[in-house]
C-alpha cells in the first residue's frame, strides 16, 4: 500500500536514508552506506560521541557524512550548532553550499518545519536558524573563534599525498585540531572524522594512538580481507560501482602500497611493514671479511621512460650483520644494454653508482626480525 505524503514526511524526519531519498534525486543505498548512516543516527541519538569512518574515495562518504547528515541533524536540532571542516575553505565552501541547499529546500521545510534560516544568512558557508542554532564550513587552519559546535564533522583533513607526507603539514594538522577545532566542542557533543587514510601518522592515526578506546571506527576496504558478516573476503566494497576488475586496474595505476592505503584503509609507513627503516645503519668503512655473499637482480625488461629501474644488490654476511656491499640503481634496458639517464647511455656495470656518488655501506641487525635463510653464494 502507497504512503501518504504525511507517512513519507514522518519516515524522513526519523531516518536519514529516507531523507537522502527523499531530497536527493537518485540517492543509492549500498550494503556500506547503510553501515555509514546506522553509525550516524547513533551520533544523532547520542549513544556514541567519537566517530572515525576510513572509506576509499568516490564510495559516497562526502554526500552523506558532510551534506546530508548536517542538514538532518539541524533539522532534528534546530537550536543546535553545526561545524564541518576539511582540507580546505574552498572545498568546505562547496559542501557548504550543499547542506544550505537542503536546508532551504521546500522538500526540507516540510520535513523540519520547525528548521528556518534566520533573514540575515546570506554566506553559504555560515548560516543560523530562527531557533538559535547554525551551520559554519571553515578549511583546515582557519579561525573559528566565538564558534561553537554540538556536531564537528571533519572529511578529509589531508589533500593528497604530497601533504600526507609532510612531518610540518601534519603537525599543522594536529596542532590546529588540538588548539582550535577540539576546543570549540560544546560539553556532550559529538566528533565524525570521516577520510581516506593517507599516512600511518595522519590525523585518525595520532587521535587513534592518543586517544586509544575512545573511538568507534568504521573501516570499509575497497576489497574485504575477512569475512565481514555482510560481505565475504575478496568481494568488493560497492560492486555496482567499483567491480574487482576496476579494483584491479586502480591498484596496477597507483601501485600496491598506495591501494593499500587509500582503498584498503591500511596505510603503510614510510620505512616499511616488514622491515624498519630503524633496524639499518650506515658507515663508510670497509666492512670485514664476508663468509656468504649473494647477489640480487631486480631487472627491467622494458625501456620506454614510465617503465621501472634495474637494481642490483651484493649482500655479504659475517657473524653478526648482513651487509649491503653494492647497489646497482638508475638504469633501464635499452637496446640490450642496461644503460642510465644519468649516466649518458653507456652501460652500467655490477656494482658501479649511475649517481657516481660515493657509496655507502648499510649494516642491517638480522637479530631484530625472524631470519630467512639465504642460499650461499661465493666470490
């Protein structure tokens, strides 16, 4: 039996996935969106207070975490306040502009009648409402003096990479959320930092290690690891969109440990999963005498300028270390002949540097991890 417009109203005023229907045309309920908005609705109730949400990009985060839920949430609340942040002020400008859009729409009033915008609210990245409340979208490091937030939502604090990877850009980060954004939380009110992860560091990783137990997290990989209950291990996260075959082709466009980052929610650090940039050291003298020495290969097959660099690697080992004693890096296989672009086109021999730089020796501490053993090799 059909509902009438005052059951259809009633139904978006309580839950926020008949809202989105409701206000925005061709709105899309994946098994995971569900899982976003179950987690929301508790953020409304109350019932939890800090929430991280890790998603790969495209998979629908922005639209519901930081254009629709707002909207709902100040229509439930009228009287309360709204802060969104995120990388930027352009971009929170422009989800701005989107939650203004709802809250202005007849589709919303009729829903939330009580949800009015105050005549002066012309900006659409700040607004208030008869009731007393408002919505305010600033970028990442700007001011929000006199503001305060019962709601924060703050969709992803990083750019790209580029910022990911930078110590000051992060620190920046963490000392703006710890001085200025935390700081404007109303007493009960509630956090949702929904992103990408780009580094083991970034803003959900230090709140993770500062903060342990006191976050829900939600982490939804491209492709499932483990059983989840809902999906299996190795099916997509949204099929419909992003089938494994377009997973695939995206891991093969930006590597493995990119993907493993952004679309598996596990971001790898910098020195490495397995082995710790701290278990090696450097020194230029010679090393002693080895009493196993293998050799390396990694080569590159073609020679067009996108395709990898050959590597070689001598790896004595004594008693105690195992020694990097040469490495081979910087050149590609061109004409038969592995020849480097900083080396002039002439061949490259075993052990010779394409840099010309001074070689260094690494001493790597095999008590710091399981050991495998390595086939012998003599000189």
């Amino acid at each position: 039996m059909p509902l009438n417009s005052n059951e259809v109203l009633a139904l978006a005023y309580a839950d926020l996935a008949c809202y989105g229907a409701a206000m925005y045309p061709g709105f899309e309920m994946a098994a995971h969106h569900e899982i976003i908005i179950d987690a929301l609705e508790e953020i409304e109730r109350g019932s939890i207070r800090r929430l991280m949400i890790f998603e790969p990009p495209r998979h629908g985060k922005s639209l519901i975490c930081t254009c629709l839920f707002p909207a709902w949430y100040l229509g439930r609340h009228p009287d309360r306040a709204v802060i969104t942040a995120t990388y930027g002020q352009e971009l929170s400008d422009s989800f701005g502009r989107r939650v203004r859009g709802f809250v202005t729409d007849p589709r919303h009033q009729a829903i939330f009648p009580e949800c009015q915008l105050a005549a002066d609210s012309s900006s659409v990245g700040r607004f208030d409402t008869k009731a007393g409340g408002s919505y305010y979208a600033v970028g990442r490091g700007g001011a929000l003096t006199g503001r305060g937030g019962n709601l924060v939502v703050v969709d992803d604090p990083l750019k790209d990479r580029e910022e990911a990877n930078s110590e000051t850009t992060r620190r920046g980060l963490h000392d703006w959320w710890n001085s200025v954004l935390y700081t404007r939380l109303q007493p009960g009110g509630a956090i949702v930092l929904v992103q990408t992860r780009w580094h083991e560091d970034d803003l959900a990783g230090r709140l993770l290690r500062e903060q342990p137990g006191e976050w829900t997290v939600i982490s939804l990989p491209a492709i499932a690891e483990v059983d989840e209950g809902w999906r299996k291990a190795g099916e997509a996260l949204w099929e419909k969109q992003y089938p494994l075959t377009t997973l695939e082709q995206i891991r093969t466009a930006i590597g493995s440990s990119a993907f493993v980052s952004l679309y598996q929610q596990r971001p790898v650090p910098a020195g490495g999963g397995v082995f710790k940039r701290e278990w090696f050291g450097t020194y230029r003298e010679t090393p002693p005498s080895f009493k196993k020495v293998v050799q390396s290969w990694d080569t590159a097959f073609k020679k067009g300028i996108e395709n990898d660099y050959s590597g070689v690697h001598d790896l004595g080992r004594n008693p105690k270390w195992l020694l990097l004693a040469a490495r081979l890096a910087g050149a590609r296989l061109v004409s038969g002949t592995e020849t480097s672009s900083r080396n002039s086109g002439r061949p490259v021999e075993a052990g010779q540097d394409p840099d010309r730089r001074q070689s260094e020796w690494s001493k790597f501490d095999p008590r710091a991890t399981k050991q495998h053993e390595i086939p012998s090799a003599t000189h």
